[in-house]
C-alpha cells in the first residue's frame, strides 16, 4: 500500500534539532515513563494552581501544570525540551500561548506531545488570544489525551496544532491511543502528519470526538480524516452539534469520518455549517479506501460533502473485492429550510468491483419528498 511506503521512507530519515535527555531503551509509548532527570519525560514538578499565571519561557525542567492555572508565553523546544502536561481533572486557561516543540529524526527521544493531558483536562482559550501548540517527538500529536479520557476544548480564542509528521493535531499518535476530544467554542485549526487532524493517528484508537460550537477547520494527513481516524485505526462515534466545521481527508481518506482501511463508528449532524471533502478514494462524510463505516444521520443543517475520485459525497469510499467499502445506513431527517449538498464523483457498490454515478447511496432513507437534497456531481472523470 503506497501510504506504508511513505510511511516507511519518511522512517528512514534521521534529523536532530534539539537535545532531549535519551534513553537508548526507550520506545513509543503513549504512558508517562518513571524516574529520569528533566526534559526526559520522567519526573515533573507540579506548578501553579487557582489564580496562577506561568510563564512558559521561564520553566527549567518538566512540569505538571495544576488546576486553575494559567499558561502564557513561548517554549522554545531548542532550548527548553520539556514536556508539559496538565493535571488529571484539571482546567487550565491558554493565554497567547506557543509550544514550539522539537523534532528528533531517527531518536528515541522527547517521548511526548506539545502539550500531555495525565487525565481528563479542559483547555480555555482566553478571549481574542492565538495559541499554537506543535509535537516534540515525530510520532506524537500536537495534543493528546490519554485513552479512556477526556479533553474539552472551549473559550473565544483560537488554537492551532498542526503536526508534520505521523501524529494528530489533537488526539493520537503513530500506535499511540487517545480519548474523547469535546470542542465546545472557540475557533481551533488542526492539522495531522500521517493522522488525522482531529482524531487517532496510524495503527491506533481514539474515543468519540464531539463539536458543539465553536469554528472548527480540520485536515488530515496521509491516509488521515480530516476529523476521524488515522491508517487502520479504530475510532468511536462523531457528533457535530452546531457550529461552522471544514474537514479535509488526506489521500485515501474521508473528510469526516474514516482513513484508510480504518473502523469508526456512527456521525451525526445536528446543526451548523458542515464543509467536508474526501481525498483520494474517500467520502466527504463516510469511510475512507477500503474503511467500515457506521450510520450516518443529518437531521438539520446546511452541509456540503464532497468525495474525492471514485469515492461518495456521503457514504462509502472507495474499495475492491478483496478489501470492499463498507458502509452503515444513511439517514437524512431535516426540514426543507435547510439543504444537504451531496457532490461525489463514483461510488464503488459495495466492493463489486462495479461503480456508477449515483446520487447519495442506495441506502440513503429520508422523511419525505422535500428533505432539501441537492445533488450534484455523478460523473466518473
């Protein structure tokens, strides 16, 4: 698969920009290693606290940041390679923040996100700031949340986390898992290397991710979902509750929904402004090349998918006989004041080797003869 052989390529480069503390033993691994000395991940100090402004560019070793906390100014990765991480269960407030991290090529070194949640954690985006967070090591996101977690995401700043290499924006990493992901306002751009920009990365699990609000743009990367899953990964439900959301797939993958040859389960779109754009071979909304799919439902909105070659706007991507597409049922409940746009070139019927120009999908169901679907597009060049 050509996606493993870039993968495989890019493994193979060595570039060191930083000194981290390494451990010749080390290897990845999403969990908090014990003991060490600073800027090994190892051992951190637990700082600040309700009513606590910290000064990034003043931090000398790794820290633990607590509840109620501040964080303001710039890590400069070169020169401070320390893993910073928030709290289990704490909330703590983005204050024109940027987390420059560093990437060591070909080392086991800087095992750790731009910025680690221990736990469930919320992020604030103070009012009309710009934060921007990017990975340490190559194969981590730019945010993760350990699995079983939850990381919320809310205020009237802005977040940017955009990764270069294998992981996520926010969520996973390259066989690194992750949990929930909730963004509840606040406008947040994020960008995954051989991930998804929001969601698990290659060869991972990731939790469901909800939008509520908030301005969201999303793209992924090789073989990534724009929101969703990475290369064969398996990821939970996706709920979009309102909000203004644009997902971009990686080749191979949908805009929401699946990468390629991954297992993600049912998205649901309430409300809200939805531009989604599969890449090669995948859905707008739906699964990526040779990806399951659950059930999609739209029950209000105004929402534009559009798939890439021989994928669907909604619903299936591409596939063949041996590694078929497929795809749950396909719902669309709204009043005729809103519209779905459904533009796609050729989906493949359930992996039968057979395509054909075709509106949404054979098992679209909708409530009446005025749902408001436009289609548009059904042509195979």
């Amino acid at each position: 698969m050509k996606a493993m052989l870039v993968i495989a390529v890019m493994m193979g480069l060595g570039l060191g920009l930083a000194s981290c503390s390494k451990d010749d033993n080390a290897v990845i691994n999403p969990e908090t290693p014990d003991g060490g000395v600073p800027g090994d991940g190892g051992q951190a100090t637990l700082i600040g606290g309700h009513g606590k402004v910290i000064p990034l560019n003043e931090l000398f070793s790794d820290a633990i940041i607590a509840d109620g906390s501040t964080l303001t100014g710039t890590l400069d990765g070169e020169k401070q390679p320390y893993k910073i991480s928030i709290a289990d269960g704490a909330t703590v407030t983005l204050d024109n923040v940027t987390i420059n991290g560093v990437h060591i090529m070909g080392d086991q070194q800087c095992l750790w996100a731009g910025l680690s949640c221990e736990g469930d954690a919320t992020l604030i985006l103070a009012d009309s700031t710009v934060n921007t967070v990017k990975n340490f090591n190559r194969y981590y996101p730019c945010i993760h949340v350990p699995a079983g977690h939850t990381l919320t995401i809310q205020g009237y700043g802005s977040l940017v986390a955009v990764n270069n290499y294998f992981g996520a924006g926010i969520g996973g990493g390259f066989g690194i898992n992750c949990g929930n992901i909730v963004i509840k306002s606040g406008t947040v751009t994020a960008t995954g290397g051989g991930a998804a920009g929001i969601g698990s990365g290659f060869n991972a699990t990731c939790g469901d991710i909800t939008i509520e609000s908030g301005t969201v743009t999303a793209t992924g990367g090789l073989s990534g979902a724009g929101i969703g899953c990475g290369y064969s990964a398996t990821c939970g439900d996706i709920f979009i509750e309102s909000g203004t959301v644009t997902a971009t797939g990686g080749d191979n993958a949908a805009g929401i929904g699946g990468g390629e040859n991954a297992t993600y389960g049912d998205i649901t779109i309430e409300s809200g402004t939805v531009t989604a754009t599969g890449g090669s071979s995948g859905a707008g909304i739906g699964c990526g090349y040779s990806a399951t799919c659950g059930d999609i439902t739209i029950i209000g909105g105004t929402v534009l998918a559009q798939g890439g070659y021989w994928a669907a706007g909604i619903g299936c991507g591409c596939g063949n006989k041996n590694s078929p597409s497929i795809c749950g049922n396909i719902s669309i409940n709204i009043s005729i004041d809103n519209v779905v746009y459904a533009d796609f070139r050729v989906t493949a019927i359930k992996g039968r080797g057979e395509s054909r120009p075709i509106g949404i999908s054979d098992k679209v169901k909708c409530d009446n003869n005025l749902c408001g679907i436009i289609i548009w597009g059904g042509h195979n060049t």
